[in-house]
C-alpha cells in the first residue's frame, strides 16, 4: 500500500524534474550558440585552465628522487 503511493507520487515527481532539466540545458545551450566565439569562456575560466595546463607541466617535468639504499650499522 505504501509502495504504490510512494511510487505514485515519486514517479510523476521525477518525470517531471526530468522535463525541467531537458529545458534549462536546452535553454542554457542555446544562449551558448548565440554568444560570440570570445565571450563562451569567462575569465575565470581562462585561468582555471591555465593553472591546470602549467600544473600539468609541472608534473611533466617531475623526477622521482633518487632511492637510497638503507644504510648498514654493522
């Protein structure tokens, strides 16, 4: 019995929590298309792929240090 009206009310509630989401990406999308090229990606956007490009190069250029042998106290 409380499985049906759960189910009865989550069921549409989720359908139409889909509905809203397809058109605000829709309409998300199409402000997107309608922006120039330039103004698509915002400044701080800009820099978040900078620091992650120059933290890549950072890694890139990483050596491992050197793996001493242990040292014998005989």
């Amino acid at each position: 019995m409380w499985y049906k009206i759960l189910m009865g009310i989550s069921l549409p509630l989720l359908a139409i929590l889909w509905g809203v989401y397809w058109w605000w990406e829709r309409k998300l999308d199409q402000e997107e298309a309608a922006m120039p090229k330039e103004d698509k990606s915002s400044d701080r956007l800009k820099q978040s792929r900078n620091e992650v490009a120059d933290w890549a190069t950072q890694m890139a250029s990483f050596k491992k240090p050197e793996r001493k042998p242990p040292a014998h106290n005989d």
